[in-house]
C-alpha cells in the first residue's frame, strides 16, 4: 500500500516549529491568509515559488477533507438545509 507523500513538516529547526510545506520555508498558513484575503491561488503561487500547486491543492484538499469528516452531523444536516435557502432566489425575511 503506497503512503501519500506529507505535504507539511514541523521543525523546531525551521521558522521556529511552524507548519511549513514539506520542502520549503514557507508557512501553510500563508496560504489560507492570502485566500482569506481573496487574492487567487496564482497570487499565492507567484509569491512563494519554491510551493508548487501540487503542494497547494492538495493541502487545500486535505483540510477540507478534515473539516467535513470533524464537522458536527447536525450541523452538516442543518447546513444542507440551509443552503438552498440562502442561494435561492428568495430568502425568508424578503416577504
């Protein structure tokens, strides 16, 4: 069975411990910071060069993954029920 290849290291010997892409010395929270900040992975990419896409998409995919496994199931189940409300084209407080 092969092993996914780690996509962030710990060590106490680079940037202080913080989570960085396997590889490089740039932190992982980088990248959620520029997205937060609602600049496209391009720009991300552009200013950390030694990251590649592979290394971004795939810690994107990765969180989202544990984000969805760790979520509440009440909470998903409201969500879903949510959703339509609020991307439909009427909400409940426009009558």
């Amino acid at each position: 069975m092969a092993t996914e290849p780690r996509l962030i290291h710990c060590d106490p010997e680079i940037m202080g411990g913080t989570p960085v892409f396997v590889g490089t010395r740039v932190p992982v929270k980088t990248l959620f910071q520029h997205l937060a900040a609602g600049d496209p992975l391009e720009v991300f990419l552009d200013d950390f060069p030694t990251v590649s896409r592979e290394q971004a998409v795939a810690t994107l995919t990765q969180a989202n993954e544990l984000l969805v496994a760790h979520a509440h199931p009440a909470w998903r189940v409201r969500a879903a029920g949510i959703a339509p409300l609020i991307a439909g084209p009427h909400r409940a407080n426009d009558s």
